[in-house]
C-alpha cells in the first residue's frame, strides 16, 4: 500500500478556491481503480493548515492518479495563486492492532 501525507498551507482567498476545487478533486479520485482513501482535511486551530492523505493499493495506481484530467485540472486552478506544499510518500502494509 502507497500512503501519501502532504501539508498545504494556504491563505482565506485560497481556501474558498480550494473548497471548491477539492470537491470534484475528491470525488473523481474515489472513482479510480486502486484509491483506497483520499481526504483533504483542515486543522481545527489552524485553519490556513490543511492536510492531504491519501491511500493506494498500489505505486502504478497513484502515478495513473496523478496523469487524470480532475488532477490536472486542480493543479491547473490552485496555480492561480500557489500555495505552500510539502508531501511525503511512504510503502507501507496494514496490521491488525490487539491489545
């Protein structure tokens, strides 16, 4: 499993335009073959903060990802008035937690 973790930090005018943005954004990526989990989120204090996670069944299926007209077309847009990015990619296997 691919495990993306990025950090976004924006501004007011571009968070309305995120907000907007990231609703398509969400939707046609939950579509794709191998998506596993894909959320924006905004820190509850800090709300200039936002956080991206994403899970994929598999590398090949975040790089076709990253090829899709919604991903383009969202880079496309937030180009406008750049936000700071920061994302880190991981590998990683699930395990069940007992106690």
């Amino acid at each position: 499993m691919i495990v993306v973790n990025a950090k976004m930090i924006t501004n007011d005018e571009n968070l309305e335009l995120l907000k907007r943005e990231v609703k398509n954004l969400e939707t046609e990526t939950r579509k794709e073959e191998g998506c596993i989990d894909y959320a924006f989120s905004i820190e509850m204090y800090e709300p200039s903060f936002v956080r991206i996670t994403e899970l994929w069944d598999n590398l090949e299926s975040l790089k076709n990802h990253l090829k899709t007209e919604h991903v383009v077309d969202f880079i496309e847009a937030m180009s406008v008035n750049p936000t700071e990015t920061e994302a880190h990619f991981y590998e990683s296997n699930e395990f069940p937690l007992d106690f």
